[in-house]
C-alpha cells in the first residue's frame, strides 16, 4: 500500500512540474469552452437552410414540405422537383441539408408501407447538421404518428 501511495506522488509530481502538461489539461479546458460559449450565445439553432426535392408532388409530399417549412430550426430556401444540378445549388446556397421525398411517397404511405425519405447533411459543422437533421426526423415523426392516429393504432399505445 505505501508503494502505491509513492507511486501517485511521484506521478502527481511529474505532472505539476511539467507547465505543458499543467496548461493542456487544466487551462484549456477552459479556454474551449469559454471561445464556445462566445461562438454559440443564443444557445438555439434558428432558420437553418434546406432544400427540397419533391419528386412525389401529391398532396401528402406537400404536406410534409408545408411541415418542414412550418418547424421553427428549418427555413426552406428551394423546392425543387428533380436532383438535376443539386449539387450547384447545394453550394450555391450553402444549405444545410437537402430532403429527398421520393416517388411514390403518398401511394407507399396509403398502402401503410414506410416510405424511405432521403436525407443528405452537410456536415461541416456538426452542431447545424445534428439541429437540422432532428428536425427532419421530428417532422417525419409527426406525420408518422397523425397516420396512426387516422388509423387508430395510436390508441392501442395509450
């Protein structure tokens, strides 16, 4: 046991004595998060920019991209109706993510099968990436759940 004691002193000394190691472990952790702070004050992610593509063009795909536009983290910047030259306009208008509601989205969900929305995140910086694509998902959450409620399936879970 006296061992293990010497042992820890003789770390704990090291350690102190070595500025380098004293900065970057116990300074810096403050400086990061002091420059984060000042980076993110609002604390809330706002009006992030995304682009649609409705390749569907029914009245459920409007109604998802009505929803998109409705949430408060998204703002709709382009509704297209094809991916030809998306990627110019992904950079052209710096978006944040680009939401993809394929063919046959509003016949899929009548058959009460799952439709797969397609998702692109532009993951430059994580924080507006991870806000826009919850947003997403929460949209596609919602709907999901109004259709089980229609069907009345949402009561079996209360």
């Amino acid at each position: 046991m006296k061992t293990i004691f010497l042992l820890i002193r003789r770390e704990f000394r090291a350690f102190l004595t070595n500025r380098i190691f004293v900065v970057a472990f116990l300074l810096m952790p403050l400086v990061f998060s002091v420059v984060q702070a000042m980076v993110y004050q609002q604390g809330k992610v706002r009006h992030l920019p995304i682009i649609v593509v409705d390749k569907d063009q029914t009245p459920a795909s409007n109604r998802f991209r009505d929803m998109l536009e409705d949430d408060p983290i998204l703002h709709v910047i382009s509704n297209t109706y094809e991916t030809v030259n998306l990627h110019a306009l992904l950079l052209q208008t710096r978006a944040v993510a680009v939401v993809v509601i394929p063919y046959h989205f509003e016949a899929d969900l009548l058959g009460q099968k799952k439709p797969d929305l397609i998702c692109y995140l532009n993951m430059a910086n994580t924080l507006t990436a991870n806000a826009a694509g919850g947003a997403i998902n929460l949209c596609a959450g919602t709907m999901n759940a109004g259709l089980l409620q229609k069907r009345g399936v949402a009561d079996a879970f209360r």
